[in-house]
C-alpha cells in the first residue's frame, strides 16, 4: 500500500498520530511553560543559598538535617523555572514545600527562605495589585508555618517575616515604576524621532518641489513667450526645464528610498547630497529663470560635512525661490564666506519691481523660512531673514564647522 493509501486510511489524520489542533495546544502549554537562562541561574543560587543556610542552622543547633527536608528546599527552589508565566502557583508551592522542613525539623531557627522571597517577589512584579497584595498577607503567616511546634508565628517571627515580606514587595513595587518610567521615556524618544522624520521629509519636499517646479514654470514661460522670435532663448529654457524636471526627479528618488529603506536592494549606488560645489549649478538656474544672480566666493575653500553642505545649499535655494517669486523683476546677490571655524552664506536682493514691503513674506512666515531655521538650528548655527531697510529681502546663516570637520567626498566633485 502507498503513501496516499495510507493517509486516506486514517481518514484524513496525519500519519505521526497527533492533529493539528493537539499540536497547537501543546505548542501553547510548552510556551507558558518556557523559560529562560537567568530564570535557571536563579533556580539553581536560590535553591543552593536555602540548602546551605539550612544545613548552617541545623549544624550549628546540632540538629541531624533530614533528607525530606533537602528534598523540599531543592524542590522549592526548582519551582522558581515558572516564576515569570505561573508566579502565583510557584509561590503557592513555594509555601507549600516550605512547611516541609519546618514541621520535620521543629527546632530549627526562624527563617524566611531564599526561594520565597524570589516568588514573592515575582508576584508582586508579573501580578495585579489586588493578587499581589494577597500573596504577601499570606506569606507572612505561612512563610514559618510548622515552626517551634506551632501553625501560626508569633512575637519575633511573625514580626520577621513582615519585615522580610514588605522589603520584598518594596523591593518588586520599586523596579515596576522605574520600568514604567524607562517604557514612557523610550516611547517618548520614539514619538521624537518620528516627529523629527516627519519635519525631515516636510522641509525636504517643500525645498524640492518649491524650488523645481517654481524654475519649470519659469522656464516653461519663457519658452513659451521666446517661441516664436527667438527659438535659440526657448530651446534654452527647454534644456533648463528638463534638467530640473529630471534632478527634481532624482531628489525625490532619493527621499523616497529612505521612506524605503530595508525593503529591497537598490539596484544602483544613491547620488552624493547636493552640497556647496553645486551652487554654483543654482545660481545658473537662477539666471536662467530670468534672476539677475551674483555669486561670489571669500576665504579658503576648503571640504564641508554633508549636512553643512546640505544645508547652505537649501538655504540658498530656498532664499533664490522666494525671490523669484515674491520680489519680482529684482537682482540678488550669493556671498559664501569660509571663515577658521565656521562656514557662512547670505542671500541679498534689491526686490526692484516687487510688490510693497507688505506683500512680502515676513521673517517668521512662510514653511521655506521655518524650514530653514529647522536647518540651521540642527547644525547649532544663526540665521537672520528680514527685508532690508533700502528695500529688497536679505537672508544670512552662520554654521560653525571646527577645524579638522572635512568633508566625506559629497562637497567638491
């Protein structure tokens, strides 16, 4: 008889004998049932520690140690492998075995056993208040049951083993509220990097699709208005509009798979971040887009960190944004000053042609600006952006850059 044969046989049941609903519950139980390393460590110390005391105290009292007793202090310490997904069992068991070596040895010293107060302990940690307040009433009386004779302690003992329970259950209360504390603080850190993602990507798309689109359109209008004169101009302006409909592309590529990252292998290497070297490719776009832009350079040039570079690149493109479109037919001016220990940018336009002062956008508005001072602020620098007395808009960063913070190979290409 085959295979199959043999399984139609047992009616559908496979052929190891155990169904699928057995297999989950047993898998179930021996989940419950689990337990860890440092769970076996504390088994095994507390279980040794009991023994130990005990055989001290017998000896000392030269009281012959029984071999119930050793059975039921390794039993009991045995009991905390479950502490963690049964605690209040374990330390109904634990009790339990402890009445053992007291009423087999009477005149054995009062004592609060080592396996006890980790079950306490743990009720206290992995049970409800009202469970745990329970468990360490019941162990005060319970914990010398048997001992000197007598079903409940008095005087001195019972007073001991009050003691011993509450600095337990102190103890267990004390580690459930710094636990509490290092839970809400990570969620709060959590909730922070989430925010400061979001902020991220919200200043970067902003940068990227104020500055590209506004240029396209530009450029798409020129084009449009030099079509039929001047078909050199439009071509131009076409060749511009595509190189900025295609790096707007790229950079939104390049955000979206940081959005993505772990979920599949990039199948080419990401472009370097645009940094300082490619102001200079702004400044064009600029002018092309009908901005009569300067752009001048002071100090020794010199390597910048990605982030710094990427930072004065947006502010640059963020402040030839908003002229071009609030400070109309206006002439602006880039100065990029390399300073020993700090690095700094200004952005200066002469608003001729714009709207009056009250039309442009104030210091504090607008998600550009906000967008910027986030920028700056994350690098510890300074920002300024105020219209200028003798008209016009004027925007100025300082970043400071320490001697010896060079580049990684993403600011002169």
């Amino acid at each position: 008889m085959n295979r199959t044969a043999a399984n139609q046989g047992t009616g559908g049941r496979n052929v190891t004998g155990r169904s699928v609903a057995g297999g989950s519950v047993v898998n179930a139980a021996a989940d419950r049932l689990r337990w860890t390393r440092n769970d076996a460590l504390v088994a095994i110390g507390a279980a040794a520690v009991d023994l130990l005391g005990f055989s001290v105290g017998t000896q000392s009292e030269d009281i012959p140690l029984t071999l119930s007793a050793v059975c039921a202090l390794v039993a009991a310490g045995l009991c905390l492998l479950a502490r963690r997904s049964r605690p209040v069992a374990v330390l109904a068991a634990v009790l339990l075995l402890g009445v053992v070596p007291n009423v087999v040895i009477p005149d054995v010293a009062p004592h609060f056993p080592l396996a006890l107060a980790v079950a306490l302990y743990s009720v206290v940690r992995f049970s409800r208040p009202a469970v745990a307040a329970a468990g360490a009433a019941l162990t005060v009386p319970l914990a010398s049951a048997g001992q000197g004779g007598t079903l409940v302690p008095s005087g001195w003992s019972l007073v001991a083993n009050t003691a011993a329970a509450g600095l337990v259950a102190g103890a267990a209360l004390v580690v459930n509220r710094w636990q509490r504390e290092v839970a809400a603080n990570h969620a709060r850190h959590a909730e922070r990097a989430v925010a400061d993602e979001r902020r991220r990507i919200a200043r970067e798309l902003h940068d990227i699709v104020a500055h590209h689109i506004t240029a396209m359109q530009l450029m798409a209008g020129g084009a449009r208005a030099n079509l039929a004169h001047d078909t050199e101009a439009a071509r131009a302006a076409l060749v511009t509009l595509e190189d900025s409909g295609r790096i707007a592309l790229r950079e939104m590529r390049q955000l979206l798979d940081v959005l993505r990252a772990g979920e599949e292998a990039d199948e080419a290497p990401p472009a370097p971040q645009p940094g300082t070297a490619d102001l200079e490719r702004i400044v064009t776009e600029s002018r092309l887009a009908g901005t009569r832009t300067e752009f001048t350079v002071d100090g020794a040039v010199r390597p910048l960190p990605p982030s710094v570079g990427l930072t004065l690149f947006r502010i640059v493109q963020e402040a030839l944004t908003n002229t071009r479109k609030h400070a109309g037919d206006a002439q602006a001016r880039v100065h990029l000053t390399y300073q020993p220990d700090a690095v700094c940018v200004e952005v200066c336009d002469d608003g001729a042609g714009a709207p009056p002062p009250a039309a442009r956008p104030a210091a504090g508005s607008g998600y550009g600006l906000i967008g910027m001072r986030e920028r700056v602020a994350l690098q510890g620098g300074t920002l300024e952006a105020a219209a200028r007395v003798d008209g016009g808009f004027r925007v100025a960063a300082r970043l400071p850059v320490p001697a010896g913070r060079g580049g990684e190979g993403g600011e002169h290409r």
